[in-house]
C-alpha cells in the first residue's frame, strides 16, 4: 500500500510499542506545569509513573474547565519563547480555550494532515480549496498547512462567500476542498441557483468535518457534486483537524495511534466501555511539546469499530460522531440528539439544505418544533402534498424518537445560516 509515513502502515506490536515509549515521555514532560504536576502527584504518579499502557488509566481526566482555568497559559510545559503560535476552540458550547504550540507540534501536526489527505488520494498535483473560517479556529491553518505539506496548490478561501468561491475554485480548477457539510449543500444550491450543475463542478474530493453529519447528509453531498466526501474529526485541545479520518474504505475514521491514545468510557462513571459500544471519547496526544495534554474529556460520543478495516490500516477505528454530549436534550422525558432528527429529515428527496430543531414550552408542557427547508422545485407543489409530506416527516420521526414534533415547511433559504458550524437547535423553553 502507499503510505505518506512509515506509522501510518504500522502492525499493532509496534503501535502500542511506540504509544508506550511517548505515554511514558509525555507524562514526564506534562508534569512541568503546576497543573499537571500536582494532578498527577496527587494520584500518586511520579516521574516514573508509568510502566505499561494500562497505567494509562490512573491518570486524571482533564475536563474542558481545566483548561478554562489554565487560560491562557497555565498548562505551558515549554518556555513561552518556545510556543509559535496558538489557536482556540470554536466555543460551540461555552467560552473558548488556547492551545499553543511550537514550532515541532505545528510540523507534526501538519503531518499527519498530510497524511489524512494523502490516504484519500489528494496528491501535489491536486488544487486544494480551504473553504472553512481562518483565524483561531483550526480548520483553517491546520488544514492549510497539511495541504501545503503534500505539495497542492493551496487556497485559503476561508468561510463562506460563495460567488467568490465558486469563482475561485473554477478559474483554478479545484479538486480538493475542506467543507463543512452544512455549508456544502449552500454552496450546491448557489450552483443550481446560478444555472449550474454541481455535477460539473471541478471538485472530486471533500474533507468533510468540524461538525456532526449523519451517513445520510454525505451521500447527498456526494451525490450532489458527483464527488468523494470523506470524514475529518478533530479537536483543537488535540491541534485540530487530523485525529481521525475516514479511509477509502469510508467505514469509520482511523485515530492516528501514533499520536495520540483514544479511549471510550462511560460518560458517567468514567470507566472504559466494551467495544462496539457508544461511550465518550477521551483522547491523550502522544507529542505534544507546548502543552500536553492527559485524558481529555472529549464531550464527543462515538464507538470503536471492531475488527480491521479493509484498508488494511491498523490504526484502530471509531465510529462517526453521534452527537456531543452537550447537543443532547430532553423533551417530555425523551433523550434526544440533533443527528436522530437528521437521519430522518434527509432521506427525503423534497428536503432542501438546512434544518431547525425548535424547543418551546407553552406553560403546559415542552413542545418541539422541526423546521425543514423543502427545494424549490417541491415547494410549488398542491397544498395537499406538502401536508402529505409533513405528516410523513412528523410520522417518521415519531418512529425514531418516540414523540410527535410539530413539522413546519419552509422555503429554502429561509432559515438563518452560520458562517461556521451550524446552529441545529434552538432551546427557547424557559430556563427554571
Ligand atoms: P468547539 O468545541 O468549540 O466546537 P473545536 O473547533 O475545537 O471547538 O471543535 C471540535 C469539536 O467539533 C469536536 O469536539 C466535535 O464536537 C466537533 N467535530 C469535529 N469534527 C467532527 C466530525 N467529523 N464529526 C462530528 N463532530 C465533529
Ligand atoms: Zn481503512
């Protein structure tokens, strides 16, 4: 197979070999902030700390509150000479947190961006369009540089905009771009507004992430452009971009073991969950000089694949991202999560772009409401087939989620959109 690195065809012997001998220097090197430090002293692991991977779980959870309260620098474990840049986190659920770098973690990272693009077939040869937001957040640079390390003529478009992105990615001819899937399908129907066929449009790759999708939203964005979408996790306490990617194969996302070590646990008790079952990732990252960080919390919900991946690869694999445990919310009783809603919503071929899922509380109890933007080619239609089609939504989704939300059509393009990771939810219930 054509590998960009030698780790990334690594057996397992040799993965965990490695992820021991980096366990052991990271922690060693993490206790020289305060933080860590006395974290670790108090749970009774010292320099020598750790002997074997399983010691792996004597260390602490860091939580996003930890690095809040190390903001802004609390958590260096270099000189601040030695940091060359940082980045935040989008801040989707709370005030944001830095992470710094140096210039050894920037080269690292961008290599193993390098190495996701290079698996799905990106090469030098390759145009590559950043079409996601610059600045802190990491999908702009993270990816920026990944793509410039394989060599591709790199475009650093940033977010939306799209009459200038379309221009650009014809007159340079781009094949590769970095989309958020919500934006995907705004940019698609731009295209059909102007005429277009996304179809002809230059791309044939998309590294799709940064937030939740369900199966169901790529294959319309793959269908849509008649191009490739593959699926790009990552975090900014982890860099960014590059943690686990989707392989040809596009059954779950390998997580780099080379550089970092994933777990699954229990987002209540904290303990490890059997494979196959959906748990809460925690993540370590294996080389980080700046600021390590040990078993973070990641919020995110997933599950390890079993068995190895047809690719070959056996870097293990985790499943698509169900939701952040954060995006859940209870109506009438019911835990429910944004993707449920989604799965069901887009397999309707009359459902437009985007969607809103609306919580309210008329003083008697909680009510839901999910907005749908319909295409405009069926929003024409007879009264009684858009009433037919809403009551089919509302029906399905009542099979998928147990309760009966009220289900409004509206007009494509009518519901507000983000410039970066989209809104799913809006909870207007009055907080007691
Ligand atoms: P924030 O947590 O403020 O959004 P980041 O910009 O660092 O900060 O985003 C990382 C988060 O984005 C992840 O923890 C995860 O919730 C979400 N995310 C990133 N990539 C994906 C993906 N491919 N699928 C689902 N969620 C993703
Ligand atoms: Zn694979």
């Amino acid at each position: 197979m054509d590998f960009f690195d030698t780790a990334e065809g690594w057996g397992r012997d040799q993965l965990e070999q490695t992820q021991l001998v980096r366990l052991k220097s990271t922690v060693a090197h993490a206790r020289k902030c305060n933080f860590y430090r006395e974290r670790l002293d108090a749970a009774g692991i010292g320099p020598e700390g750790i002997q074997s991977l399983d010691d792996l779980r004597r260390i602490p959870f860091t939580t996003k509150q930890d690095l809040r309260d190390q903001y802004p620098t609390g958590m260096l474990c270099v000189p601040t000479s030695e940091i060359v840049r940082m980045h935040c986190s989008s801040g989707t659920t709370g005030s944001p947190v830095a992470i710094c770098h140096t210039q050894n973690d920037i080269n690292a990272w961008a290599d193993l961006m390098a190495r996701c693009m290079y698996m799905v077939g990106v090469r030098r040869d390759d145009v590559f369009q950043n079409m996601s937001g610059y600045g802190l957040f990491t999908g702009g640079l993270g990816i920026h540089y990944g793509a410039e390390r394989l060599g591709c003529l790199t475009i650093p478009a940033g977010a939306g905009n799209s009459r200038r992105q379309i221009k650009l990615a014809k007159d340079f001819r781009t094949s590769v771009a970095h989309i958020l899937p919500s934006y995907a399908l705004i940019l698609g129907e731009h295209l059909r507004k102007m005429g277009e066929d996304p179809r002809d449009f230059p791309l044939r790759i998309a590294l799709v992430g940064a937030e939740p999708y369900t199966e169901e939203f790529r294959q319309r964005i793959e269908s849509l452009f008649a191009m490739k979408a593959y699926n790009s996790y990552g975090l900014s306490e982890m860099n960014g971009p590059g943690v686990a990617f989707e392989c040809l194969a596009q059954d779950g996302l390998h997580i780099w073991e080379d550089a970092y070590i994933a777990e699954i646990v229990d987002p209540e008790t904290g303990q490890p969950v059997p494979d196959g079952t959906v748990g809460e990732l925690v993540m370590t990252c294996l080389c980080r000089q700046g600021m390590p960080i040990l078993r973070y919390r990641t919020r995110d919900l997933t599950r390890f694949l079993p068995g190895q991946c047809a690719c070959g690869r056996h870097h293990r694999r985790m499943d698509r991202i169900v939701g952040r445990a954060d995006d859940m919310f209870i109506v009438k009783g019911v835990n429910i999560y944004p993707m449920q809603i989604e799965q069901v919503i887009m397999t309707f071929a009359e459902v437009g772009q985007s969607y809103l899922i609306l919580l309210e509380n008329d003083g008697i109890g909680d009510l839901m409401r999910v907005q749908v933007e319909i295409r405009d080619e069926f929003f024409v239609e007879d009264m009684r087939v858009l009433q037919g089609l809403q009551k089919a939504i509302a029906q399905r989704l009542r099979d998928e989620i147990l309760i009966t939300p009220k289900v409004e059509l509206v007009q494509s393009n009518s519901l507000e959109r983000s410039e970066g990771k989209a809104v799913r939810v809006r909870d207007l219930r009055a907080k007691k």
